[in-house]
C-alpha cells in the first residue's frame, strides 16, 4: 500500500504559515500577561485576582486557537477526497 499524496498550492502554504504566526503571536501576548501578573501577585497577593481572571479568559481562547489551527493543518495534510476525522467537543479545561 502506498502512501498517501497531497497537494498544497503557494497560497494555501502561505495562509497556514500565517495562521501559525498569528496563534504563537497571541500565545506569547497571552503567556507574557499571565507572567506579568504572577510576578505582581508573588509582591501582591491582591493581583491573584486579577491573575485567576486573565487565565480563565484568555485559556480557552488560546486552546480554540490551537485546535482551529491544527485543524486547518489536518485538512491540507488529509489526501483529496478522504472524509474529515469527527472533531470532539471542547472542555473549559487548558
């Protein structure tokens, strides 16, 4: 049995590269905040708040990013006319 072939044009490759540049951009804005605020609540312990806060809104945003774009990345790998794997359901969890 061979192996499976596909075909990406330029553009297609460019967009996934940009996807990818776009989801480690807003990790890395994501990561630095959580960062920031650690290091304000080891000094103040009412930014804990703030830091629970920051983590529970911007989490699930970075999880959704990840999927959509592993996703997209599966879809140009799968070969033409192979049916789309069954995506599973989302938990709240990081």
């Amino acid at each position: 049995m061979s192996e499976p072939t596909f075909q990406m044009t330029r553009e297609e490759l460019q967009a996934l590269v940009e996807k990818y540049r776009e989801v480690k951009h807003n990790i890395n804005n994501t990561l630095a905040v959580v960062m920031a605020l650690s290091e304000l609540s080891q000094r103040n312990p009412a930014h804990y708040e703030k830091l629970a806060k920051a983590v529970l809104a911007r989490g699930p945003d970075v999880v959704q990013q990840l999927q959509d774009f592993q996703n997209a990345l599966a879809a140009k790998l799968r070969p033409p006319g192979s049916p789309a794997p069954q995506s599973q359901p989302t938990s709240g969890l990081l």
